[in-house]
C-alpha cells in the first residue's frame, strides 16, 4: 500500500508539472496587453467624452469616468496623466472624429459648387449626429478656449481644415462659378456658424420662437444655408 502510495503521488507530480509547462507563460499574456491596453485607453476616452458632454469639466470626475469606462481611477491616471490632459485628448477627439468624417468626402475632388453644398450638409448633420461634440466645446468655451490651446494635435488638424477650403474656393474661381475677393477662412466659419448655433439652440429657440425647428424645419435649414453660402460666393455680385 505504500509503494502504491508513493508511486501515486509521483504520478500525480508528474502530471502537475506537465500542466504547468503547458499553461500560457508570462510571454503569451504580454503578448495580448498592446491590443488590451489600446482598448482599455480608448474604452476610458469614449467614456470621458459621455461625461464631459452631461457635466463639463468640472463636474466631470475622474470617478464618473472610471464608473462609465468601467475601469478604475488608477487606469485613467496610468493612461492619461491628469483629468485636464484627458479633457484634452476629448477635444482632440471630437475635432479629429469631424475632421475624418470631412476627410472621407474627398470634397476637393467635386464640383466646387457640388463641393460647398455638401459641406453645408455635412456640418449639419454631424452637429446633428454627435450632441457630445457641441456641448464639450461649449464647455470649453467657458474656459475661453484654454485646454485647446494646449494641444498641438489640434492645430495639425484645423490648417488642413482651412486648406481644404482654400482649394474648393480656388477651383470655383478658377472655373468662373465663384467671385473673386472672398476670403475662404470667413466661408469656411460661416458654414460651421450657421448650422453650430441652429443645432445647438435648436430646443431654446423652438421654445422662444414657439416654432418646432426639429422635423421639417432641418432640411428646410439645410438649403438654406446652401443657398445663403452659394450668393455669398456667386459670380454675380
């Protein structure tokens, strides 16, 4: 019995050593920690981007956000420092989220009139499509514009903005369907503040004016500022 015993208990340490060569070693889990540490930060910048949007950047605390991320304090500090520099990063996001949705319309490829329309429905429809975006820059305007000025990101993705509106403008003078003497950085703000102050003060002025700008009245907007953009530029003033 107790050789059997024995030679039992050989086995069973034999076995157990063979499970142990055989389970992932510390190699195989770092291998993962890239992917999951990409979308650990990005799963806590999509989550800062909800909370800021409900509660600015004072009420935005860093445990909210680690709440919504479903993280922990400890991961947002690791990854992004401070909560200013994860404000930061927000803004980055919104503007770069915009700028490659833009980017992807390949506008300076188009009919320079075709090209201008659809910016204006563009802009529309991404205030439209992404409240977060309107209210996060609100915030930020409250701080005149502090944590923008932070970041050098930002100004790597407004000089293409502008150049990209430069070129549209050009190809219409160029092919006689644009005036000259236009300046394309005040074409280019007049599209966003058009469509920026309808979206974000669509509920107040729906309730001041006792008018639904919702529904029927968007599109109704949209070409209307089309057709408020396109004789600005046109040829025959």
């Amino acid at each position: 019995m107790t050789e059997r015993s024995g030679g039992s208990g050989k086995t069973a340490s034999f076995e157990q050593a063979r499970g142990a060569k055989s389970r992932p070693g510390p190699r195989r889990r770092a291998a993962k920690r890239p992917y999951d540490s990409e979308a650990t930060r990005e799963n806590i910048l999509n989550a800062a981007t909800r909370i800021f949007a409900e509660r600015g950047l004072s009420g935005g605390r860093i445990n909210l956000i680690s709440r919504a991320a479903k993280s922990n304090d400890r991961m947002i500090y690791y990854y992004f420092g401070s909560k200013e520099r994860l404000f930061i990063e927000v803004l980055e996001k919104v503007y770069r989220d915009m700028w490659e949705a833009e980017n992807a319309l390949a506008l300076d490829q188009a009919d320079p009139v075709d090209a201008l329309t659809r910016f204006v429905h563009f802009t529309l429809d991404h205030y439209l499509a992404h409240p977060e975006m309107l209210t996060i820059l609100n915030n930020e305007n409250l701080h005149k514009g502090r944590y923008v000025r932070k970041s050098k990101k930002l100004k790597e993705l407004s000089s293409p903005a502008l150049r990209l509106m430069e070129r549209i403008y050009r190809r219409g003078v160029e092919q006689g369907v644009f005036r000259k003497g236009v300046e394309p950085l005040k074409l280019y703000l007049s599209v966003l503040a058009l469509n920026y102050f309808y979206v974000s003060n669509i509920h107040t002025l729906s309730a001041f004016l006792d008018v639904d700008l919702t529904g029927n009245n968007l599109p109704a907007w949209r070409d209307w500022v089309v057709d408020v953009i396109l004789r600005s530029v046109g040829p025959g003033r």
